[in-house]
C-alpha cells in the first residue's frame, strides 16, 4: 500500500505545496515519486475486491479511476488551487468535456465569454450543440452583458482570463456574483494564470479547469488536464470521468508532478521577462500597440493587478504596423524564439495567432475578435531576456 504524506499540508505555503502537497510513496520509502505504471491492482481476497468495488474500502483498483501517481498529481493540483478535490484527465479539453457534459444535459444554457481557445469554442459549438445545449457568448469585461445573456435554463458561465490572445481580463469575482444571481455555476479556465498568479476558487468560481499542458508541466512534454473544487461538485465529474474514461494516464501525472515542483520559480521569472518584454516592445516604433496587462496602458490593468497577484502572466501580444507581412518577416527571422502555438514552455515561442489558432474561423469572425493580419503574440520561457530582445530586434530590422 503507499504512505500519503504531509497531512499537515493546509498549513504550508503554495510554493511549499507544489513541491510536497499530495506525495505518496510506496514501502521502499523512495524519494522521488513513484511513477505506478499499472493498469490495475491487485486484492487479496475475494471479499477485499468487493469491498474495493463497492467502495466500503479505500484502495486502488483500476487506472482509469484510481492509481497513486495520478493521486498525487490530484492531490497537489487541489492544494494548489485551493480546492477540496481535483479530478485529472487525458488534455484540457478532456477537462472541459467532463466538466460539461456532467453539469449539462440537452434543454441547458451556457453563457460564455466570446474571448476563448478555439478548441473549447468547437466543443461548445460543434459538440454540446449537437446534444440539445444552447451558447451565448458575451463579451467578458462587460458585467451588464453577462447579467443580460443570462435565462432560467441557465446552468453554466464560462470563462477564461487572460484571453487568448489579447489578453483581456475577466472579473471572477463579479461574474461570479452573477452567476450564482442567475442560479447558474462559474467555470474558469486558469491555464494562462496558474495557481501561482490566480486562484479563482477563491474569488467565487465553483470549478477550475485546467490545460496541464502548459505552463503545469512547462516543458512541452505531455498533454494533461484536470478540474478542481469542491468535494460534491467533484464526485459526479470524477464518476464521469471513471464511466467515460478521458483519464489522465500515470506517466503524464508522473511528469506533470516534477512540472509543479518548478511552477512557482518558471512562472515568477517568466512574467518578469514579460513585462520587460511588453515595455520594450511599446518603445519600438514598427509597433502599432501591445496586449498585456502588465502595462499601464492595459484597458483592464489595474484589475490584472488585483486578481494576478501584481503581474500580468506570460504572454504579450503586439500589433506590428504593416500587416501580415510585417508579421510574417518577424516571425521568420527570429533565431530564438519557436515558431510554435504551444505555450507555458521554458522555451519562448512566437505565433500568429490569425492565420494558426485563429485561422479556422470566418474573417468577419477575426475581425469581431479582434485578430488582426499584424497581431503576433508570444509566450515568455526562460531564456535570458536580453536575448530575446535582442532577437526580436535583429528580426524587426
Ligand atoms: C491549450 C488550452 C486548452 C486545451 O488544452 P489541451 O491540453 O491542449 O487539450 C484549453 N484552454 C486553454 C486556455 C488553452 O490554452
């Protein structure tokens, strides 16, 4: 059987708790976590199966629902968070699925705010749609709007912040009040902020999902997800998760966790570049205008200071003037930055944003969204900031 260690873990700080929250081990009294790379566990006895089962014994059993390093991913993540439980799964996406599609059944009304990851728009559109689930989206930093969207089969806001990619921020507080007003629950995806600079739990927000892709593993590994909060909001999500099976498997948790153990150190000198970053950006005059709400000039700055903990996050977008030629020369002639679409890495990528993540919907769309031919945006990782200037520089001519 494993040990779980640190029952005293409520009373530990965050950064403590990424590296000790949720570690379990097994006899051998092993150091490093354990990866348990097995599909299922073994009982002694008949009646010890049954008992397992039927759940009048705690124990593994089976990892689509239950294995200890997946545990301790949970455990952590919870902790973190600042949530009861957490339940993990195979990518964000499979998080966002789970968490829908246990909350809503055809009938039911979402209100979302139209600033999201392209993906979950899909899932929302494409998807749910098909199962008799309605959508409207509101702008996100209009509280009255979200207030308006809301109707009597409302079940469910949804919201990201910092939006992707031009960073505009939600109050989780206030759309929080909203939703519960409308007899609804607020949903937020922390995968831009992390624990470390938001804790939407605690701002009113009744689950947390998350993209454990990112910035949680930081090293552009593994895919992984999860979602955190109460215990009885939790159950039927993990029940879902145990039927359906988009489960997170033990060598992503095993990963994932030696992500979590950095996260607070990767993400504080991340966003310190970033700011710098963004402020060097807005001197350079081949830039029109820069998205981070680090920056005063952010339309939503003082909020992102308040709900971030004092920092604007890792990514900054920017409009060049000149279109997406501009764009485009930028991006082809960096010799630092990835020209990938991931983000939360230790390496800095470079992106653009309308005509890779963004290049599936209509041009009208874009322009709604405002994704502009000239809009590039990057995600800080952990080289030396006079690098990345430096490259940006030699590529902006
Ligand atoms: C990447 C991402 C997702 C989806 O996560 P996957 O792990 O790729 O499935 C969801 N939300 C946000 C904000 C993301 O950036």
């Amino acid at each position: 059987m494993t040990r779980p260690q640190n029952d005293a873990s409520a009373k530990l700080r965050p950064e403590t708790l990424a590296i000790r929250a949720g570690r379990e081990t097994s006899d051998y009294g092993e150091h490093s976590q354990a990866l348990f790379l097995t599909s299922s566990f073994t009982y002694d006895t008949a009646a010890e199966g049954a008992a397992l089962f039927i759940g009048e014994q705690e124990g593994y059993i089976y990892s689509r629902f239950t294995n200890p390093t997946v545990a301790a991913f949970q455990q952590r993540l919870a902790a973190l968070e600042g949530g009861e439980r957490a339940i993990a799964t195979a990518s964000g996406m499979a998080a966002i699925q789970a968490t829908m599609l246990t909350l809503l059944k055809a009938g039911d009304h979402i209100v979302s705010s139209q600033s999201l990851f392209g993906s979950t728009i899909n899932l929302f559109n494409g998807i749910l749609a098909k199962f008799g689930v309605e959508i409207s989206y509101v702008d996100p930093a209009d509280l009255n709007a979200w207030r308006d969207a809301a109707r009597p089969n409302t079940k469910v806001f949804f919201l990201e912040t910092p939006s992707n990619p031009l960073t505009d921020v939600a109050d989780i507080a206030a759309i929080a009040d909203v939703a519960h007003a409308a007899g609804a629950l607020l949903v937020v995806d922390n995968c831009f902020c992390t624990p470390v600079l938001q804790q939407p739990l605690k701002l009113g927000a009744d689950l947390v999902v998350h993209s454990a892709t990112k910035s949680l593993d930081g090293h552009g590994r593994v895919l992984g997800g999860a979602v955190v909060g109460s215990d009885k909001l939790i159950e039927p999500i993990y029940l879902h998760v145990r039927t359906a099976g988009p489960s997170l498997s033990a060598f992503n948790a095993w990963v994932l966790l030696s992500g979590l153990e950095t996260l607070f150190v990767r993400i504080e000198r991340q966003c310190q570049t970033a700011l710098e970053i963004a402020r060097w950006l807005e001197a350079q005059p081949q830039v029109e205008r820069v998205f981070y709400p680090g920056l005063e000039s952010h339309p939503q700055h003082e909020l992102a200071m308040r709900q971030q903990n004092g920092s604007g996050g890792t990514v900054v977008s920017f409009v060049l003037k000149g279109e997406r030629a501009a764009a485009w020369r930028l991006i082809d002639g960096v010799n630092v930055f990835s020209r990938t679409s991931n983000l939360g890495d230790v390496k800095s990528t470079i992106t653009h944003p309308a005509s890779t993540t963004h290049a599936r919907i209509t041009p009208a769309a874009r322009e709604r969204a405002g994704i502009v031919d000239g809009l590039v945006r990057l995600a800080i990782g952990l080289e030396h900031v006079e690098d990345l200037k430096a490259d940006l520089a030699a590529s902006l001519g």
